[in-house]
C-alpha cells in the first residue's frame, strides 16, 4: 500500500512540475529578445558541484559574449549564482525532470547539462539520458575523468575546463558577517557531509580543534548541523548562515579544516588555506574533486587516505595545520591516533 500511494504521489508530482515548467516556458518565450542566442547551463545542485562548475560561466560568456545566459538550479542554490556578473538570468526549478521540460520546450541555441548520465531525477525517480557529451561520464565513472569541474564539462560535451572557482559575495553577506563578533584569529572547521562516508569521527574533531585553540585559534564550526560540543571559546554557525555568508566567514579565516562537501569547494574558491580530509569514496580508491586554488602546491594540504577518512589520524591533521598556519606544536599536546 505505501508503494502505490509514493507512486501516486509521484504522478501527482509530475503533473504539477510539468504544469510550473509550462508557466516557465511561456514567460520564457514571451521575453525572448530574436537578436540575442539563449544558452542555458542545467545543474540544479549541490552546492560544491555548483561552485566547481563556475568556471564555465566565464567559458561561455567569452564563447558567446551577445547571449543571454541562464542558470537552472533549484531554489537553496540560488544565491550561489544570483550574483554572478556573467549571468542573465537564474531560473529556479524544484527537480531534474523540470529541467528536461525546460529543455525541450524552448528553443536554445545551445542547452549545457552538466549533470551526470543516468542521474535519477529524486522525486520523480526518472533518469537522465543525454544524447550530447561523453556517456562514459555516469554515476558510477565520472571521478575516472579528473575533477568534478572536468568530468562535469566532457559530460556536456564541452571542452575540459580546469579553471579556478570564483565565488561572488554581496555587500550585504559581508556587513551580515560583520556583526558575528568572529574572533581575531581563526580556523573555520566543516564536520560533517550529506554522506556519512565521507566524514571523519567525532572526538578526533573535538581533539583537533582543542589542539588548535590551544595554539591561540578561535574554532568557528560552519554546516548545516553541529558536530563539536558546546564550549564558551568555539563559534557554533552551523544553521544560522547563508552559504555567502558562510563564504564570506572562511574568507576571513586562517585556515579551513573540513570534510568533502560545499564548504571545502567554498574555501577553494576563496582561496582559503586549507587542509581537506578525503578517503575512499564509493567506488573511488582515490579522487580529486578541485581545480584552481586547491591544486596551487604550498597553501593546502588534500589528505588522500586508503580507506574511510573516518581512520585519518588526528596527528597527520594536526601537522598539515602546522605546516600551513607555520606555528610550533604547543608543548604539552597530546593526540589520539
């Protein structure tokens, strides 16, 4: 019975979205100007896909500096790009069957996907099927392409970008983040991802970051949920920021420590020293999902460990940080392994 009644509601679902992706299309044929191409780039989350994909903006407002580029993305994604100079318009969908609606119904002069072949749609459970790109570059390969931004680009048939991220922080991000009263000097520390595979444990953060406060660092936690215990001297921000403003804060920081997930893809793009904890990962013995300023050698450290990164140890961690803040372990330290 809970079956039939998912599958009803999806049907329900489709139904709707086409209906939003037909109001979509109709302002969209209404707008158009005749004498300007329409390209569209498709690639609704998440947020640390979406940063390193950034660079083919810039490609394609240099390729066709008349057009009129939109983004499709869904709504917590939006403010990523909103603010980009070289974009025209970002189109806002609730799923990836609304992106083939959209695709299909107006007439682009170039449509760029960057999702993965064979993708499922997560509400509507439809797959992907592109009939432009590298169809190598599905779920279960696209790591054995190079970063994301690369894999993403043979993927839509594109050329194989490699550029640095950029990220774009309004004003306004910025005088929000004024009023956190930050400390004077500071690591940001990104705990946890949406898959628990990719997250290192919980007492090796709280030892980490109790070495790093120790050597006259204030802790500022960023995330969508907490990991770290409460303590007067350690910043809980986690839920309480936008992703700008999350930007905005790692911008600011000495050093960024942090899981594979958006804040990391934020520090590359802020250029923010880092030390970024990686493992296996699915199928991937071994993957590098940055380009740009994480690939600059000196200012970061990508640990790759041969298995979970749940078993990094603290102490390999802990001098990556001293190799980038250049401050001598604290005498009296003591690490768990």
């Amino acid at each position: 019975m809970r079956t039939r009644w998912k599958r009803v509601l999806r049907v329900g679902h489709k139904s709707r979205i086409r209906a939003l992706a037909g109001a979509q299309l109709v302002r969209l044929r209404r707008a158009r100007e005749s004498r300007r191409p329409y390209v569209a780039v498709s690639l609704i989350e998440h947020m640390g896909d979406i940063l390193a994909s950034e660079p083919v903006i810039r490609h394609l407002r240099e390729a066709h500096p008349r057009a009129h580029l939109t983004w499709l993305v869904r709504a917590p994604y939006r403010e990523l790009l909103e603010h980009h100079p070289d974009l025209d318009e970002v189109l806002t969908v609730e799923c990836l069957t609304q992106t083939t609606y959209l695709r299909d119904g107006f007439p682009w002069d170039l449509y760029v996907d960057l999702h993965i072949h064979r993708r499922s749609c997560k509400v509507c459970r439809v797959p992907l099927k592109k009939s432009v790109g590298d169809p190598r570059i599905d779920v279960d390969r696209y790591y054995e392409f190079g970063s994301l931004l690369e894999a993403f680009c043979l993927g839509a048939g594109l050329p194989q970008l490699t550029g640095a991220p950029r990220v774009y922080i309004p004003p306004a991000s910025e005088l929000s983040v004024n009023r956190l009263s930050l400390p004077a000097r500071f690591a940001v520390v990104h705990c946890s991802s949406n898959e628990p595979e990719r997250d290192w444990q919980t007492d090796k953060w709280v030892e980490l970051c109790s070495a790093l406060s120790r050597e006259g660092l204030g802790i500022v936690e960023v995330g969508v949920r907490s990991t770290l215990p409460p303590r007067p001297d350690w910043l809980d921000s986690c839920g309480r920021l936008s992703i700008l403003e999350t930007a905005e804060v790692i911008k600011r920081s000495a050093l960024f420590v942090g899981v594979d997930s958006g804040p990391a893809h934020l520090a590359n793009a802020t250029r923010c020293p880092s030390v970024i904890l990686l493992g296996r990962y699915r199928r991937f013995k071994k993957y590098a999902p940055y380009t740009g300023f994480f690939r600059e050698p000196g200012r970061n450290v990508i640990i790759h460990h041969d298995g979970p990164p749940a078993g990094i140890p603290v102490q390999q961690v802990l001098e990556a940080c001293k190799s980038i803040l250049g401050a001598p372990l604290p005498s009296g330290t003591r690490l768990v392994t």
